[in-house]
C-alpha cells in the first residue's frame, strides 16, 4: 500500500455523516475519558463486527464473550469493572456517532457497515473515526474555533485561560451528559476533547482541573487506553506494540484538509504496520468461539467437537506464532549458525502450554528459531538456557559433560535477541532451568 493505492474517500463520508453530531445529541453518549481511547474503540468495533448477525447486534447476549476478550486484550484482573465499562462506552460512542441504533436496552442495529469496517482495519483508523468525530462535534456546536485559537503559541496564559473558560461555558450549556455544572466530570469532557485534537494538532495540555501544562506535550500514551497504570496487575504486561508502530505519517495524509494547520508526511512510512495486538484480537475471538458447543446431547460428540476445536485453535496460535518469528528473525538457528530455513524450528520459551494468555502464545519474542538438535536441548528449559542478561548459554551437568553438546557453555549469542521484549520470556526460562536442575541434583 502506498499513498497512490490509499482511499480517502471515506474521509469525506465521515465528515459529510457527521454533520448531525452535537453535544445536545441524547441518543449514545459523547466521549468523555480514555475509556474511549482510539484502541478501545478499535477492539469492541471488532468484536462487535464479528458477532454481528447481518446488521444487529445483541449487547446482552455476547456480555460475558465480551468481558473474557477484553480481559485478554487489556490484561485485565478476572471480574474487574474496566471490562465491562469499556464494552459500554464503546457502544454508546458508536450509538453517538450513528453507526449503531439502539433498538432496545440490550439490541442494536448496524446504521454504518463501511464505517464500522473502516475502524476495524487499522488501529490507527480508529483514532481517524474519533478525531472527525471529535472535530465535527465541536465544529457543528461551534467550539472548533476555538480551540484552533487556544492552539495559537503566542497567546498569554491569560488569553488561553479565557478561551477555556468559553469552550466550558458552551459545554455546560449544550452538553447533555453534564448533570452537575461546575464537577471534575464535566470539565473531563473538556480534557479529552483538546487531547484527542492536540495529539495531532500539537496542542497544548490541559488537566482535568483545567489548568494549562506548557510543559507537557500530549503524546499517543494520552490518547491511548491500553497504557501502563491503567487497571493492570503490576504483574503482567501490557499487549500494546502497536503503540509504538502507530503511523503517524498515515494518519496525517489521511486527515490532511481537517487539521488546524498544514501537516507534512513521509510518503514512505505511510503503511501501518501489522501489529501482535490487532492479530490477537482476531485469534482470540476465534478462540471464543471454539468453545461454543453445538446443540447436542450425545457426550461423544460434545467431545469430539472440543478435541477438533482445540486442534484448529492450536494450529492457528503455532501458526501466526511461526509467521512472526520467520518475519521478523534472522533464519538462522543463534546457537550453532545451522541456516536451512525449512529445518528451523520455530520454538517457544516459554511453552504453549504454560502461557498465560493468547499474547504470549504468539508473541515472536516468547520465540527463537532453533535447529532440530538445539531446539530439544532448550525444550522445557531442561538441558540448556540462555541468560537473559548477558546472552551465555549454560548447559545442565549432563549435557555439559556430553562430547556433542560441551562445547557450548558459555558460548554468547548476539545481544539483538536478547535487548528487546524476550528477556522478559528468558527470565522465566532461566528461573524454571535453575529449579529443574536443583530438582536433578536432589535425586
């Protein structure tokens, strides 16, 4: 894909489907918080498009699908409330924008397939959808103005503190989602209005209270809902690498004509890249719904359905796990240098079975390309190890005193494998190597 081969037609649909959009709007609910992240939006509009039956969608019928996905995806705490806040305010903006119509208290009917699909493409696309969604609003209650003047770098901090304090008195005027004049709440509405329009604007940031940090520039991790900090245990990390791809020579391009000032672009870097998160949202809604029974009662087929199911959901995880080591790593096994591509194992660290979650399972970096005779030697972390500090191989007592494999202890690989996400996947491979070996030496 390149800029010739880009659509933006869509880009003008958006804006000229916008145009009804107000804070006075009562139908859905306009964007308030980063529960309404750009990457919040992307994954319940995939989810939604996927459980769509022709054009409706059942809220009530899919909630607990939604929730074991969304824990997933933002790594959430079992039975937290983020999961299902976010399945719900992510409908109630698509409800706002008029992609979906709310029938009744849990049916929806799909207003926008082309713009639905639009968001599910590209996590980058999502933020597109909010930014014209954002930008319409404000232009149709007539608070874009504004803003652009708040943009101006020679205002005086008193100048910027009275353009706030219209766009607030327009807001407690118009929006229908302030109950209390004068809360914290109201004034958030505010907050991630000028955040979502900053990002790309380079505007300056303002908090909640409404006070102005010159200092702080607003960046992806503001717009961004699946950031450290935010409901996750300490303990687990967040699947968010499409953070750090996001393109934002991509999204200029696309939004040239609706930004406040003329925007440059690389027209080389305007490819969004492919992401482990995007991907996994995909395989793990496949994995959901593998574990739909059919409607039988015969408990031999019941298993044999499971047992067919599970094979698929294997083969799709080693799959997409294989595709991304091979795209992404040197061929070429970093233990002995062995280069026969078709003979390169694509092998876990920490194993399949022990992974905690879909991410791990195909994250390229739970992986090395190993040859058939190392690629057993690192199974299970039983016989050999990679430190996840310095990159030396340490071999258990038998493999170190054998005549074929001796030879590698304290042998380094290169440092590139190791100075990235994967020392993450080693540490646990060093940790389960030092107790299968003190297990060894107990016997």
């Amino acid at each position: 894909m390149n800029k010739e081969t880009i659509n933006k037609e869509i880009i003008n649909k958006m804006i000229q489907y916008f145009k009804v959009l107000t804070l006075s709007k009562e139908e859905g609910k306009y964007l308030s918080d980063k529960a309404y992240g750009y990457d919040t939006i992307f994954f319940i509009a995939k989810f939604v498009e996927r459980n769509k039956i022709g054009n409706n969608f059942n809220k009530r019928e899919h909630r607990q699908r939604a929730i074991e996905y969304i824990e997933d995806i933002f790594n959430l705490s079992p039975g937290t409330a983020g999961a299902v806040n976010y399945y719900s305010e992510s409908l109630n903006l698509l409800e706002f924008a008029n992609i979906i119509k709310k029938v009744n208290n849990n049916n929806y009917i799909i207003l926008n397939n082309e713009i639905l699909n639009f968001i599910c493409q590209y996590p980058e696309n999502a933020y597109i959808f909010i930014y014209l969604l954002t930008y319409s609003t404000m232009k149709n209650d007539g608070i874009l103005e504004l803003y652009k003047k708040l943009y101006n770098r020679s205002n005086t901090e008193e100048t910027n503190k009275e353009i706030i304090n219209q766009i607030y008195n327009i807001f407690n005027k118009k929006s229908v989602s302030i109950q209390t004049k004068g809360s914290n709440w109201s004034k958030q509405l505010l907050k991630y209005t000028n955040i979502i329009l900053g990002f790309i604007n380079n505007g300056i940031y303002f908090a909640r209270t409404l006070n102005i940090n010159y200092r702080k520039k607003i960046t992806i991790y503001d717009i961004s809902l699946n950031v450290e900090g935010t409901r996750t245990p300490n303990d687990l990390k967040k699947k968010n690498d499409y953070i750090l791809k996001f393109s934002m020579d991509y999204v200029k391009y696309m939004l040239e004509g609706y930004t406040f000032e003329t925007v440059t672009y690389d027209q080389n870097k305007m490819i969004p890249e492919e992401t482990i998160a995007s991907e996994l949202a995909g395989l793990k809604l496949d994995i959901i719904d593998s574990k739909v029974e059919p409607n039988v009662t015969n408990d031999f087929d019941k298993k044999q359905f499971v047992e067919d199911k599970m094979k698929t959901r294997n083969q799709a995880v080693q799959r997409e796990f294989k595709k991304r080591l091979y795209e992404n790593n040197p061929k070429v096994c970093p233990i002995c240098g062995f280069a026969f591509s078709k003979f390169l194992i694509a092998s876990h660290i920490k194993p399949y079975a022990l992974c905690d979650n879909t991410y791990d399972a195909i994250n390229q970096y739970n992986g090395l390309l190993l040859c058939p005779n190392h690629d057993k030697l690192f199974e299970s972390a039983k016989y050999m190890t990679i430190d996840s500090s310095t990159g030396v191989i340490k071999l258990n007592e038998e493999a170190r005193n054998s005549k074929e494999y001796g030879m590698l202890e304290g042998k380094k690989v290169d440092m590139r494998l190791i100075n990235c996400e994967r020392t993450h996947y080693l540490r646990w491979h060093n940790q389960r190597f030092l107790e299968n070996n003190a297990a060894t030496d107990a016997n």
